[in-house]
C-alpha cells in the first residue's frame, strides 16, 4: 500500500509551495485516482514517492518502506511510467530496454525474455522488438515505457498520463491490463490522467488537488454523485447571430431564412403568403417597397426578423401593426 503523511514541497527562495502537506492513504490492490489541473502539483508528488525528489517535509512510505529512509527497499516495491519524461533509452531496442531494466531489478535473464514476450506481443510491438525505441514514435515509446514498469510485476505501479498519446485500441489495452493488475494481482495502482472516462472506469477512489492542496478525496461515485447535484451550465453568446438562426413564431411555428426567402417571392409575384393574406392589420404586400423590410407610410409596424437580421434588400409582405397585444407573426 501507499502512504503519504502531510507531503510538502517548496521551490525557491521564495519557498513556492508545489505540494502544501498532501495526506492519503492507498490500501492494496486499489486504483487510485490522482487529478487536478495542470501544474497542480500531481507530477511532484509522483516524483517524490518515485524517490527522484527529496520532500521539504512530511513522509512516504511504499509497500511499509520509508523512501527517503529505506530507499532501496522502497525502489523495489514499484514500477512508474512519468509523463513527458524519457522512461527508456531511445538508442536501444525495445527488447534491449525491457531486458535491461528487467535485470536492474534482479531478475534471471529467462524471466526477463518471458515477461518482455508476453508485454510486447500485447501491446502490438513485437514485430519491432529489435528496432531503436529513438524511431518509435510517441505512442509506441509510451508502450515500450509501460512495458518497463510492469517487466519486475511490481506490487505498487505509478503510472502518471499512460495513455498519452495511445490510438484507440492501444488505450483499451493498457485499461484491461490496469484493471487486471489490481482484480487479480492485487496491484497497488496510483494513476494520474487528464483523460476522466478513463480514471471514471478504472478507479476505486478519487482525491483531487488544485494548487498543492488537496480539495476532494472520496470514492468515485461520491464523487459523481456531488457534481451531478451542480450539473447546471449557463451558456452565453456574444456576437451577431448566425444567418440559419431559427425564430420561433409566436404561435409556436418557425419562420427561417428559407421561409423569409419564399415570403419574399410571393411579394414579387404579386400575392402575400397565404398564413398573411386577409389578417388585419398586415400591410398590403403590394404596397411593400424594395430596400428593406418597412411598413407601409403612415402605420407604425416592425418588420419581419428574418428580413431585419440580414438586411434583406427584397420587400417583405409582414410590416405588422405595433399593438400591444401583437408581436411580429415571424
């Protein structure tokens, strides 16, 4: 399991707080969800249970080993992928990565060749085994890497951003193995990710910081559950409306671009539209005169919308009286 106990790291003279006294708990053989913004702080403290940082304060403990204390008994107890750094070395193969790294964690060779045979075939990569990882490109250096932290089967796994970068069937792979690991394995799994269906599906408990400090740390459902309470958005545009913007008529019709176009046609052969013709207090279409949408002379109307909006050059046969039980029919 992981424990993390009031982790703090500060930058600078100016003692910039990256992580301000962070505390969870990870029992075993959970996935755990780490989320928050970017420069939130969840890649430090990665980094620091990684041992590749040293804490201004505070304790981590993997596996019951102290990492700043018992540093090499705590390596051993997990394997990491960290996003948008170089995991392997990009001038060997594939196969020469997973078949170092294997050995640097004590392994026999004939371990090694079978764990790195069952990783790159599942992940689609062992007809390129012997190609230079430094030609792969970013999706396939990102599988190679996770093969990496998985080659000693660790029992905690530190996975930050894994599917950066993976196509479609690549993702769902790396998800069913995540998944497996800790149904089965009992894997500790701490997992960072920008991508929410992902850690929504894959994750027992989510705890969420935002500026070093952690806001939220309950299981998932809860979680959900508290935001679809809030589910409300309010949309505002700003702008000229687009020229297909529909108006809805006040009987509850619509009047388009199209319709305003037709009305117009009928205006040039001579006749209203027939939801127009022998309505009072609509001006005769033809009396409509081209250069706009206008009543007639001498009656207070407002013109048609449609023909409003875009300036229509052409007449429109719906110059409506105002009154103040009437609105424009369009």
């Amino acid at each position: 399991m992981i424990e993390i106990e009031a982790l703090t790291k500060m930058y600078g003279s100016a003692q910039v707080r990256a992580v301000d006294e962070v505390s969870l708990h990870i029992p075993a053989g959970s996935v755990f969800g780490f989320l928050g913004p970017n420069g939130a702080g969840k890649t430090t403290t990665i980094k620091m249970l990684a041992g590749l940082l040293t804490p201004t304060s505070g304790q981590v403990r993997l596996g019951g080993f102290d990492v700043v204390r018992q540093r090499s008994a705590a390596m051993a107890q997990f394997g990491a992928v960290l996003e948008g750094s170089r995991n392997v070395y990009w001038s060997l193969s594939a196969w020469q990565n997973l078949m170092y790294f294997g050995r640097l964690k004590g392994l026999r060779k004939a371990q090694v060749s079978e764990r790195a045979e069952d990783l790159l075939s599942g992940l689609g990569l062992w007809e390129r085994r012997d190609d230079k990882v430094g030609g792969f490109s970013r999706g396939m250096q990102q599988k190679v890497a996770i093969a990496t932290a998985l080659i000693a089967d660790p029992p905690i796994v530190l996975l930050d951003e894994p599917t950066l970068g993976l196509d479609v069937e690549a993702t769902r792979v790396v998800k069913d193995w995540i998944a497996e690991l800790a149904r089965e394995l009992g894997t500790t799994i701490l997992l960072t990710s920008h991508q929410l269906d992902v850690v929504q599906e894959l994750c027992d408990r989510v705890a969420v910081i935002r500026r070093g400090r952690l806001v939220a740390d309950l299981p998932t459902r809860e979680l959900l559950a508290g935001f679809r309470e809030r589910d409300k958005y309010e949309i505002r545009i700003e702008g000229a409306a687009p020229r297909r913007v529909r108006r809805r008529h006040p009987r509850g019709r619509h009047h388009d671009e199209r319709a305003g176009e037709r009305s117009a046609r009928g205006v040039r052969r001579g006749r209203a539209p027939a939801r127009a013709r022998g309505r009072p207090g609509v001006a005769d279409p033809g009396a409509a005169r081209p250069g706009g949408c206008v009543p007639r002379p001498g009656e207070r109307g407002v013109p048609c919308l449609t023909c409003w909006a875009r300036r229509s050059a052409r007449a429109c046969a719906f110059s409506w009286p105002i009154r103040s039980d009437m609105s424009s029919p369009c």
